[in-house]
C-alpha cells in the first residue's frame, strides 16, 4: 500500500565527482599527509621562536596564546585523521626507516 516514492536520479556536482576521484588516488592523499606534517613543523618551529624570544617577565598575550594553541592543534589534529584514515605513510615508513614492511 505504502510504496516508497521513486527518487529523482541526480548527478552530484562536478567539483564534488573530481574531490571523490582524487581522495581514491593514493598519492594525493599521500601528499596531502605530506603538507600536513610539514605544516604542523612549521608551526612549532613558529611556536618555539615566540616562546623563546619574548620577554621571559612580560607573559604573552592571551590572542597570541590563542593562536600558537590552534596554530599547533589544527595540524597537529589533520595529521591524526590522516594517518588514521589513510595509512599510506605508516605503511612505507617502516619499509623506508628500518627495511622492514608493515604489511605481512
């Protein structure tokens, strides 16, 4: 009696088809783990320049605090779900380090 509704056949737009098409190339995402690490350096790097060159009796201002907080755990964060989700790097990082490989 209660037939569900035919859906309408919908394309999903063009930019949403390319993004799909390039999260199943393993070497962007490979790439995208790349810029992410190198990203959360810098930012420590930039984290660690503030802490050392500032006055040690003047305590950093809470908006500088702030942004060298979510400057370290965005990256930091993006890293965790990319190598979670992708593991391309944990898998050939072994190899590269130790001559050994993860998978078995």
């Amino acid at each position: 009696m209660n037939a569900p509704l035919p859906r309408e056949h919908r394309r999903a737009p063009r930019w949403r088809r390319r993004l799909a098409l390039l999260g199943r190339r393993a070497r962007a995402i490979a790439v995208l783990e790349l810029l992410t690490l190198v990203a959360m350096v810098t930012m420590l790097w930039v984290a660690d320049a503030a802490l050392r060159h500032g006055q040690p009796q003047r305590p950093l201002s809470p908006p500088v605090v702030a942004l060298l907080l979510i400057g370290n755990l965005v990256p930091a964060m993006g890293l965790l779900v990319l190598l979670s989700v992708f593991p391309q790097i944990s898998l050939w990082l072994p190899n590269l380090l130790y001559g050994t490989s993860a998978v078995q």
